[in-house]
C-alpha cells in the first residue's frame, strides 16, 4: 500500500474542487446523490442553477 500525499494548494482547495465536481455533475445531468451511499430510494441531481 503506497501513501500518497497530495500537494498544498490540493489540501487547501479540496472543498471549492468538490464544488466544482458537484456543478460540473449538474451541468452533464449527471446525479450527485447516490442511493446506493445515501439510502434514499432513488439517485437524484441535487442543486439548481439561477441565470442572472
């Protein structure tokens, strides 16, 4: 098993690149929800996006 460590600025923005994903998801109506990891009864597209 190899450690990996990930560099600083990874570590420093992981939250704003998990937002990313999770807009990049809804963008390609892709689900971000899994049932399968939440228990819900279905997987769905969590989010909405405004247009100013």
């Amino acid at each position: 098993c190899e450690i990996v460590i990930p560099d600083p600025i990874i570590i420093e923005y992981k939250e704003a690149l998990i937002f990313a994903l999770l807009g990049a998801l809804y963008m390609a109506d892709q689900p971000s929800c899994l049932s399968s990891v939440t228990g819900a009864s279905r997987d769905n597209i969590g989010g909405m996006l405004f247009k100013v």
